[in-house]
C-alpha cells in the first residue's frame, strides 16, 4: 500500500507508536490479543490501559508463525486489538503471504484493529516482506509501526512511525504532542538521508546478517540437548534447549557465569518461552564462533537440580 502523508505520524523510536495506539484504543473490559513469546511491551502496555492481554502461543511446530485457526478461536465480543510482529522478536520468524491473508479475513470478519510490528520487514532471508497492510480490505483497520533503527541500524537516532487508519490519526497526534512534543528536527533529517540514500549498504548488512545466522543455527545444532530452527528474518535465533532438563532461566544465568556469553530465557518474552533461549546474532562470526565453543564446553557441568 502507498500510503498519504496524512495518515503517518513520526515518533520519537517506534515503541511509542504501539503505547500510544493501545492507549487510544484500549480500555478495561477490552481484550488485546497478541503473541507469546513476543516483545514484553505488548503485555505490560496493554495491561498499563487497564486491558487484558490475551496470548496467542507462537509454537516451533510451526515454525513460531501464528496459527490462524488457533488466533480464532481466541477472538471473543471484547477482543479490540490484535498485535502481529513480522520478522518476529525473539523467535526470527515470518509469517507468509497465506498467513496474513487469514489473520486479515479474521480482522475484517470479527472487526478488529490489527497494530502490525513490522520493524524487523528489511532483515528477511528467504523470500519477500508480506504485510497485513497490503491485503484489500485492511488500510483502515490496520496500524503499520516501523522505524529507521533496526533497517538502517540508526538506534540511537530514535526515530520510528505509524502508518494510521484516518480515525487514528487525530487522537495518536494528540497523545505525541502532550507527551513529547514532536521527534527532533535533526534526527528527521537523518531519516530522510537514509530513506533517499542507496540501499546497497542495507543489502550488504542482510548479507551479513545470514551468514552470522547460518553460523550460529549450525553451531547450535552440533550441541547436544540443543535444536534451533532456521529463522526467516530480524538477528534473533530461539534455540530449543527443553531436553536439557533444567528450566531455561537457569540455562540462561549458567552461560552467563561459566561460559561467559548473554542470552535471555525464553520466558523473558512471554510463559510460552519456557523451554528456549533467545540469543542476538547482531555480532561478528568470530565472536559467535567463541561464543558456541564456550557454550558446548560449559553445558556439560550444567546443574541439574533447577
């Protein structure tokens, strides 16, 4: 979809896009549905507005996408929001154009606002971006968040925007200006240079990026007790770590202590997380190539009493 300039509305970084549209839109007694494991801020934002947040589970079965028919069986008379993210935060996965298509036949049927996390869309491996957006039908029961962070790796710039249904428009704006004002002039002019620069850099930095994940799934999958997926798109594998036999919190503070290397559990992300860790590839192959040397030497003194 081409969208107007009157329906965009520029933030300062991308988040307050989903704190101000859930605030606008949400209050007690209406439930948001949104995925788990998933960004926490859609759980903490919505619970914020007085809402409940209602999880969809993201299974490795398939493939961390959202199942369709599972999304509708949760829609109920109070559901008001649903939040989608693709290329997904934690798990790397993206949903295909079937898949979209159903979750916007389920938005137009049961009358839903969708708010579409597409932060991660140019960091995708296999295959092009598909959006909910671009489904007849959805332009004005769609809210498009993105930002120039994650595809011009401009994070501390802090620049994000929301692509709003012309109802939105007036009440988003009302909350930026009362809350921050506008986004700084300077940082707009930096957006611009990287929206009408050469997008060769953004491909190299793809690029990049698939080579770290095949290193790091490859190397993951050599550990015993370990399985990781392939992920579509972001810089974020969630390896299976559940045979190991030990929650996954303390799979997470064991690599930090005795292996020296971060990762987060999965259940940092949502109750659906239990079982998985979340490890960023956003580093060089060398260091990601320690990085599993240290865990497979490490997991083996792992403790067993949880």
């Amino acid at each position: 979809m081409k969208a107007s300039a009157d329906r965009v509305v520029v933030t300062p970084g991308a988040k307050p896009i989903m704190f101000y549209v859930i605030m606008a839109l949400c209050q007690e007694g209406d439930e948001v549905l949104y995925p788990n494991p998933s960004f926490p801020m859609y759980e903490s934002i919505t619970a914020f507005a007085g809402a409940t947040p209602v999880p969809i589970p993201l299974r490795e079965a398939n493939d961390f996408r959202i199942d369709p028919d599972e999304l509708a069986s949760l829609v109920t008379e109070r559901t008001k929001l649903l939040i989608v993210n693709t290329p997904h935060n934690p798990c790397g996965s993206a949903l295909t154009r079937e898949d979209v298509e159903r979750i916007a036949e389920i938005a137009m049927a049961r009358d839903l606002l969708v708010l579409s996390d597409e932060v991660y869309w140019a960091i995708r491996y296999d295959g092009g971006h598909v959006s909910v957006l671009d489904v007849d039908g959805m332009a004005d029961r769609t809210v498009l968040l993105d930002g120039w962070s994650k595809t011009f790796a401009m994070t501390g710039w802090r620049l994000g925007f929301g692509v709003l249904p012309p109802d939105l428009v007036e009440p988003v704006t009302r909350l930026v200006i009362n809350s921050v004002s506008c986004t700084s002039a300077f940082s707009q002019r930096a957006a611009i240079a990287a929206l009408t620069g050469p997008w060769e850099p953004v491909q190299e930095m793809v690029a990049e990026f698939r080579q770290r994940r095949d290193v790091i799934v490859h190397g993951l999958n050599r550990i015993d007790g370990v399985s990781c997926v392939e992920p579509a798109g972001a810089f974020y594998v969630f390896p299976n770590v559940a045979r190991l036999g030990v929650p996954s919190k303390t799979v997470e503070a064991h690599l930090l202590a005795e292996a020296g290397v971060a990762a987060l559990s999965g259940t940092a992300f949502g109750a659906h997380g239990e079982g998985y860790l979340r490890f960023s590839y956003a580093n060089s192959v060398q260091n990601i190539r320690d990085a599993l040397e240290a865990i497979e030497a490490t997991l083996p003194s792992l403790p067993t009493d949880g």
